[in-house]
C-alpha cells in the first residue's frame, strides 16, 4: 500500500508510550519496603554475581556504557571508508 499525503500512518492516534507509562507505573509502586524497580535491580545482579554473562554485560552497558562498535572490514574485506566533501563552485567564473 502506498504512502499516500496527508494520510497518517498512524490512524488510532497510539504514539506507543502508553506501555512506557504502565511499565512505569509498575516499576514504582512500592513492594514492601523497596520499589519493584529496586528489586528488578537486585535480581539482576544477584544473576551476575551466579555468573550469569548476560546479567554482568547489561550491568556494564548501563554503569560504563556500551563499548563502541568499530566501523571495518573484516579479513576477506577491506576497511570501509568513506569521505564526505564540500566543494563551492564560483559560478561567475568561466571555466
């Protein structure tokens, strides 16, 4: 189906933050003494103290951020390069 102007994408209105907002909701109600989200936490690392890889990376990815993801070839490719220039043509001038 083609895109057609003036014609939302989206006609129910539904922006997709209303699941945000219960998850928020959720995750801050108090359950005993602590919030779930206090406890979601402690489960977490709880899992990465077991050992539990995946636990210790999001641990990581949130305390020290995502390592960055190099831009290269790999050995049967060579390196990606790209170059981005900005010539201004004088237009006056008679080549």
């Amino acid at each position: 189906m083609p895109f057609e102007p003036g014609v939302s994408g989206n006609p129910g209105g539904k922006n997709g933050k209303q699941f945000k907002a219960a998850l928020q909701i959720a995750i801050s109600r108090a359950d005993g003494d602590k919030t779930k989200l206090a406890r979601i936490a402690e489960a977490l690392v709880e899992k990465a103290i077991t050992g539990d890889v995946p636990a210790c990376n999001a641990i990581a990815d949130r305390l020290d951020g995502k390592p960055t993801q190099p831009i290269s070839g790999d050995d049967d490719a060579p390196a990606i390069l790209a170059r981005i220039e900005n010539v201004i043509i004088d237009s006056s001038s008679k080549a």
